[in-house]
C-alpha cells in the first residue's frame, strides 16, 4: 500500500475527501488514506484507517463505510473511473484503528 498524501489530491475534487472526513469525526480522530498505487484515480483498492476515540456523527459503522464509499465514488465518476463496489470493514490492532477497505473488482 502507499500512503495518498492528501495535499497532494486534485484540488478540483466534486468533495474535499479530506474536509469530509473531518466533518464526519470529532477533532480528536485521525485518518490515513492508501491505495496500491498512491493515487485515488488508478487505485483497484483504497485503504482509510480512522484512529482515535471520540463521537462519529454517523449512527452506525456500516452507513459510514456508506458515507465514505459514496464520497470516493463521487470523486472517481466525475474523472470517469470505475467506482468502487465491494468494501469491508474491521478493527485493526496494530493500527489501533477502525479500516475501510474498498475494491473496484472482487479477485476470485
């Protein structure tokens, strides 16, 4: 995976991904966002691992992962990209962290 450096994003974004995650968490949670290729457009997979404690202002784990997949889809229809159709979601350990995991193709 390789890490997005998010002031590097197309600052002509249909959504600031960035600004919407911070709306969508209290100040103290923390985000990265990676993909296999570093970059939203040509990713197959993108990786967002939110950290912290602290309120989401989404009721439930499954319409944020919702929330968030809309967001990146909305970004990759308006630079005619594949969307993303499959996503999981878990707590990583290590990460101390809650990953939302979205793919454009399921691999058999």
């Amino acid at each position: 995976m390789v890490i997005i450096n998010k002031n590097k994003l197309n600052s002509d974004l249909v959504h600031d991904i960035n600004l919407e995650l911070e709306a969508l968490f209290t100040s103290n949670r923390t985000w990265e966002i990676s993909s296999s290729t570093g970059d939203l457009d040509d990713a197959s997979d993108v990786r967002i691992v939110i950290k912290g404690e602290g309120h989401c202002y989404i009721s439930t784990i499954n319409d944020t992962t919702e929330y968030i997949r809309d967001l990146l889809n909305s970004y990759r229809k308006a630079h005619n990209f594949d969307t993303f159709c499959m996503s999981t979601t878990y707590f990583d350990p290590e990460k101390n962290g809650i990953v939302f995991e979205y793919a454009d193709y399921i691999s058999l």
